[in-house]
C-alpha cells in the first residue's frame, strides 16, 4: 500500500492509497529539489521530493530549516544590512550549500525578498556568498515574488467559476494576488510585520493597501481565500482549529484578543513563541484581518506553504518540460 496525497476539493489534499500490483512495498521514485528563502525575519532551506503519480504531481517536504536572521531591521531602519548580519548571511548559506551538496537534488535556486533588495549593500552580499559559496541569489521583485507564491496554486482546486485571493505576509512586504476567469492579477505592498513592528508603514500605504483590494473584489459575491507565511501558520495553531488548515476572521479576533494582553516574554514562556516570532505575530494579524475585512472574506484557507514551495514547484514544471530532450540527448 502506497500513501500519496492528493487534492481534494478544497485544494489543500487528502491522503489516498494506492495498492500496487506486483508488491506492496514498491517503492516510488521521486525527483529532488532545494530551495532558499532569504526573507527580512529570516532565512530558510526547503528540501523537497516530488513524485510524478496518476492524479498528478505530488509534493513532500522532507525537511524545512529555518535561521532566525533579521535583516530586514537592517534594511528598512539603516537603510543596509550590518557586517553582523552579513556574516551570520553568509554563514547560514554555507551551511545551507553543505546540505543541498549532501541532498543532491536535480535543481536548486535561492531568491532573496525586500530586505536584500533594499539594502544599499544588497548586491555586493550577493556577490561575496555567490563567491564563496557558489550560491547564485537572485534578488527579485514584489511583482516577481508575488508569481513565485502563487505557483503554489492547487493544481486541480481552482475552479474557472471562482475567485481566489491570495495573501503571503513577509516582514517586509505583503504581496496579494486574484485569481478569477483564468486571469491572474498581483500586486505588492511594502507593508510587512517589521515595517509595521518599527513603525514605518505610512496611512497612505494602508490606504493604497484597502483600495486595490477592494476594486478588485467588490463585484464578487464570494472569494476563496488563502493565506501563507509563518505567522499565519502559527496562528492556525494558537487558534486551535479542529482541521488545521484554516482559520475564520472570528478566531482571528479571538487570538488577537488573548495575544494583546500579554508581554513578549509571556508570549515565548506561556505560548512557546520563538523571539522573533513573538514581536511580528501581532502586526501580522492585523495585515490578514485588513484584507479580510476589505474584502468580505470570513474563513481563510492555510496549506503551510511559500515561496519555497513555490520554487520547488516551478522547478518541477521546468524540469518536467526539459526532460524529453534530456532523454533524446542520452540516446
């Protein structure tokens, strides 16, 4: 009996069995990528399988390592990231090269989000780790960033008739995107849980923030949503929600109401918060609920995924589609 999971229909899958016919220990081979996220609250490493079944793709996280790394305190207050900072950067991703070197995946890429991309520095950090590791980082835009968590997409959940608003919260930025009629629009916004934290997010980019929302999704009567980034994952968990995969605006409330009350110590202590989720997890519920509440939205979907998954995903396309002429060349 083979466990792979499928999606159902609310996109975020269902585990299935498969028996196989000649053993019931047949083993499935997968293809592996690597993946870096270089965000401004940290730094993370996605190693994932993917394995090529009947029902389609199916995508298995093998490991997620996550380096608590601020470099957006840097990058939005000082305007460049520290030489502290760049060598904690720097160190994380040798650690990081060792471990796709002992994974040997078929592909690997590293993206960097708004903090390297506002760093005065940001290019030449860039090129030292490219230097010393080997590591090509690719410094990319919102608009860039916003495509990338949304090939993410459920491959069989998003219906033509429907209206799917995606919503991934950073630390530095907040990107949205519709999905509706096969049409795809996204837009960024420098508002993100440390700019918030540090107070650097003006009215005038709430209100840019409300008014895309809202014009584009007044004129559906209903809207799928989803939501990524770790804190949104974690408030899955603080809410206590039977199916762990989404969180209504009225729990949201719920878990903003017991947050608020207690000190960052009494977040890491009583709920067993890491620092530096602890100080975001707050300006971060405020960003969902906005966008829930511009939009009309009452129940968030949360698959736990981001712009890992989403490299790893369009890793998988690319690699599928340039398999044929690989095969053709070993002939």
């Amino acid at each position: 009996m083979v466990l792979l999971r499928s999606i159902d229909k609310t996109g975020f899958g269902a585990f299935r069995s498969f028996r196989t016919e000649k053993s019931e220990t047949m083993t499935i081979n997968g293809t592996r990528f690597a993946a870096i996220d270089i965000g401004s609250n940290a730094v993370r490493l996605l190693l994932s399988e993917v394995f090529d079944t009947d029902i389609g793709p199916f995508f298995r996280k093998i490991s997620l390592i996550r380096m608590p790394v601020r470099l957006g305190k840097d990058a939005f207050i000082q305007g460049g990231i520290s030489s502290e900072n760049t060598e904690r950067l720097v160190s994380t991703i040798k650690g990081f090269k060792h471990l796709i070197c002992a994974y040997q995946p078929v592909d690997y890429r590293a993206c960097a989000t708004s903090a390297m991309r506002e760093s005065s520095n940001g290019i030449i950090i860039k090129e030292r780790i490219k230097k010393q590791t080997g590591v090509d980082i690719q410094i990319i835009t919102g608009e860039e960033e916003a495509k990338i968590i949304f090939a993410n997409k459920p491959w069989n959940s998003m219906t033509d008739d429907g209206a799917w608003l995606y919503v991934d919260v950073g630390g530095g930025s907040t990107e949205v995107t519709l999905f509706s009629n096969h049409k795809i629009e996204s837009k960024s916004f420098n508002i993100g849980t440390i700019r918030l934290l540090e107070k650097l997010v003006k009215k005038s980019q709430w209100k840019e923030m409300k008014a895309w929302v809202k014009a584009h999704t007044e004129h559906f009567s209903r809207i799928n949503a989803i939501g990524s980034g770790g804190n949104i994952n974690k408030l899955i968990k603080l809410s206590k929600h039977s199916d762990k995969k989404s969180i209504t605006y009225k729990k949201m409330k719920k878990v903003k109401a017991c947050l608020k009350p207690l000190s960052f110590e009494d977040r890491i202590v009583q709920l067993g918060l890491k620092p530096d989720r602890a100080d975001v997890i707050m300006p971060a519920l405020k960003i969902y609920m906005s966008v829930m509440k511009w939009s009309g939205i009452e129940h968030i979907g949360v698959p736990q995924i981001g712009l890992a998954d989403g490299l790893v995903r369009l890793m998988y396309r690319k690699h599928r589609q340039t398999l044929p002429q690989q095969m053709a060349a070993n002939r």
